[in-house]
C-alpha cells in the first residue's frame, strides 16, 4: 500500500465513504483495519485478473480446432515455485498484518477507561464507573481509549461498532473486552451483528462521540449520585458479605482488601490471578476456587444478583483498599433501611487501620 499515493489513498476512502460504500474511520484503529481490508481486496483482484486471462488466453491457444491432438508438455519447476512461493508470501504478510491489528485492538492500554456493557435480548445497557446508566446508547470523549467489558445476561449476542471497526461477542457468563479510541465528534451505528432470537434487528443504538468538555457536562448531568463502586458497597453490605469478609481474626472468609490483581493460594494447591472473572466466578460459583485456609462455606448468589448487581460488587471490590471501609460497613449496615448498605466510606481512617 506505500506505493499508493497519500492523496489518491484518502480521496479513495473519501469516496466510499460519501456514496455510503463504506463507514466513516472514527477511531485510530479504523485506519489501519482498513488498509489492511483494501490490501486483501487489491491481492485478490489481481489474482482474479490474473486467472481470468490465462483462462481467456489458453481457452484460445489450446482450442479444439488449434490443436485437435493433445501434446505432453513438460513441467517447469521454476514456475510451480513461483505460483507457490508468492501466493505464500502474501498470505503470510496478511496474516503477521492481521494478527498485529487483532492484538492491538483486544490489549487495552493501562489507562483505559473501563466501561461495562450487559446485552440482553434485545437491549445494550452500559453502565460507566461514575455511576451513570444508558441503554442502546453510550456516550464517550474524543482522545481517551475506552474499554468495553461485555457479558449477556441470556444467549450470544455481539457489539458492533462499524465506524469504530470494532466487534465482540457478549458471551453468557464470562467477561469479553475490547477498546477502542474515537477521534471525531458524532453519532454512530451500534448494532448488536449474532442473531439473537425475535428481535434480534431491532438491538441496534447509538454511539455518541463528544468532546472532553462535552463529555464533562453530560457526566454531570447523567449521574445518578453513586458510582458503581457505592452501588456495590451497598450491596456488599445487604446481602450481609461483611459478615464473613471483615479481616477479623476469626472470620470465616479471606479479607478483601487489596485482593484485586493478586495471585491467591488455592486449598487445591494451584494458583489464581484475582482479576475480573475470578471475582464474578467466586460470588456466582465459590465453590470453584477454594482459598487456601477457608472451608467451602460461602453460598452461590447465582440467580439471586442480576449482572449489573455482580458488575458493582466486582467493581468495589476492585477498589476495595482498606479493612476499614468493610469494618464500617458492618458497623453501620444496622442504620440503614431494610436490604440497604452503607453508601459512601468515611474520607479518612485511624492511624495503621489503612492497610492491613
């Protein structure tokens, strides 16, 4: 593709992007995905009018009436190499050229910024770390790298962003993720793109790009007045967690606190990273994975949290730094009403009570 011009190349793209052949590029990755798509379309036009002229051209220097008698022609090896050898070539460049894109866009950079995305039939529901909720819509800045972490709460489905040239399955009872980074202001196609019963054509909504300072203002106006991690430690504390996680001497579950992205010892003798799955899995499934020193006690929540409700215990537990905020929260779970928890920790903790 070097040999193409630069103004040739985005007049192009400008083209098909005007006659609706192809998506606007509103992401930094969409460029690249797409020069890659135009290199595999290139390869196999030439291919094609390679194949169609030696059709053609053989078609009439070896027809019946040419040569009515069949002659043994000798074969070349130089040519069998040659046919082998540069197809070969361009397959493997494509597939180095793939598999580069393919892990650039499911490695997210460190300072992501972490969005969780529920498919349902037949509704999106996004729900961002400030607490804010939406549904077939996400709304998201310019110049940040974005991370979606999907799951469904029914069957497959799949969130597509054709503008974004991003696509990934939302898989029943695991995590997937993607990011992406958008560069223009605007609104643009979400469809979900795994047929997914009935209704499957109408899961579709919007992506709303807006500038930082935008962005802001629809942050301010959307919030619901809990971030997930609040939404979490209430429920933490409603379905009574603190009474077993409470980094006492004598409790009956492993503390918490700084758990997220540790490596835990197993009763089964192995190891296990701590990360976002391990914690869906061990409220869902506590029996998989024993920590080592704690008898199998803990009951499974499976059925009784919905997936936003697991999203936001995972994610106070991700931000869980302190034995103080759950022992406050058992201290105070008794003042707040009926299947309530506490909802914000005190801005500041006894002197050693910080860290274990």
């Amino acid at each position: 593709m070097s040999h193409i011009s630069p103004v040739l190349w985005e007049f192009l793209v400008k083209w098909m992007t005007n006659f609706a052949l192809f998506p606007p590029e509103a992401s930094k990755i969409a460029p690249q995905m797409d020069a890659l798509y135009f290199f595999m379309v290139l390869v196999s036009l030439v291919g094609l009018t390679i194949v169609i002229l030696l059709v053609t051209t053989f078609s009439i220097l070896y027809s019946k009436g040419r040569h009515p008698v069949a002659v043994q022609i000798e074969g070349s090896t130089l040519l069998e190499a040659t046919w082998t050898i540069i197809p070969l070539g361009l397959f493997l460049v494509m597939f180095v050229w793939g598999a580069l894109l393919y892990f650039r866009v499911y490695t997210p950079p460190a300072n992501a910024m972490n969005i969780y995305v529920v498919g349902k039939q037949w509704m999106w529901k996004a729900e961002h770390p400030g607490g804010q909720h939406e549904i077939n819509s996400l709304h998201i800045p310019t110049g940040k790298p974005i991370q979606l972490t999907l799951i469904s709460q029914d069957v497959f489905h799949s969130f597509s962003i054709p503008a974004f040239r991003v696509k990934r399955e939302a898989i029943p009872g695991r995590y997937t993720s993607v990011w992406f980074e958008a560069t223009m202001p605007g609104t643009y196609h979400l469809f979900c793109t795994q047929y997914c019963g009935t209704n499957h054509s109408q899961m579709i909504g919007d992506i709303v790009v807006l500038t930082p300072e935008d962005y802001k203002k629809w942050l301010a106006g959307s919030t619901s007045g809990m971030s997930l991690a609040q939404n979490g430690e209430r429920l933490f504390a409603s379905l009574s967690c603190n009474a077993c996680h409470n980094a006492k001497p004598d409790a009956r579950g492993p503390s918490l606190a700084n758990v997220y992205g540790a490596k835990l010892a197993l009763a089964s003798g192995g190891t296990v990273l701590a990360d976002d799955a391990y914690l869906r899995e061990s409220i869902l499934n506590p029996s998989q994975h024993i920590t080592q020193g704690y008898a199998p006690i803990m009951p499974t929540y499976q059925g009784q949290v919905s997936e936003e409700g697991v999203i936001a215990l995972v994610e106070y537990i991700k931000n869980l730094n302190s034995n103080y905020r759950i022992e406050q929260t058992l201290n105070t779970t008794d003042l707040l009403p009926e299947g309530e928890g506490k909802t914000a920790a005190p801005k500041t903790a006894p002197q050693g009570m910080v860290k274990q």
